[in-house]
C-alpha cells in the first residue's frame, strides 16, 4: 500500500470532495473514488484520509473505534495510524494508503496521484 502523503506536491492532484460543514468534530466521511473506498476523519481539529480497506483481510476498517491517532478494525482489531496509514498491530502486517488533505474555501480536498 501506498502513503499519497510522501508524493511530491508537483505530482499530487486534488479534489474537492465535500464541505467543511459535512465532517463535525470526530466524524467520519466515507467516500469513494476510482473504485477506492476512502475515509476521511476529522481528529483534534485536524483532517486525516486513508483508505477504508483493512490490509488483513480486505474488509472495512473507517467504522473501527478510534483511540488517539489510532483506527481499530472492527473485524480483527487489527490497528492503523490514521495521519500515515501505518500499521500497529496484528493480525495486519501491511499498511494502508493514506491521502493528504487541505481546505480550500470551506471544501475539503483530497489529494491523488494524477490519472494517467
């Protein structure tokens, strides 16, 4: 899996996929682009995304409990990082993708690697 946050900024593309009043403090705006399931959440004021797909066994993960900066699987607890997409515990083993983010007059964009 991929961390979209380590790209060079010239090599990112965004877009706006909703408005700041849509995700209150501690939600979650689940998404889909390109097929791709995305989370995005809203943590201490802050805006994070990753992909909604659990590396374990491919189920979702955006409806985990949130302790921290952590994201537990509701299937198998398996445990991300929701700023990087890292994984911090079994049964995963391989992180998942985490997107950047930024606020454009009051619409949330998420960043992508440009189609090719």
């Amino acid at each position: 899996m991929y961390n979209y946050k380590e790209l060079n900024a010239e090599k990112i593309e965004y877009i706006p996929v909703g408005s700041v009043e849509e995700l209150a403090e501690g939600g979650r705006l689940f998404i889909e682009i390109d097929a791709q399931p995305i989370v995005i959440m809203r943590i201490a004021g802050q805006y994070y995304a990753i992909a909604d797909v659990c590396s374990h066994d491919d189920g979702p993960v955006g409806e985990g409990a949130i302790e921290g900066f952590e994201i537990i699987c509701p299937r198998h607890g398996a445990r991300f990082d929701i700023r990087t997409g890292k994984v911090l515990a079994l049964p995963a083993f391989v992180d998942i993708p985490a997107y950047p983010i930024k606020i454009v007059e009051g619409q949330i964009e998420i960043g992508l690697p440009p189609a090719e």
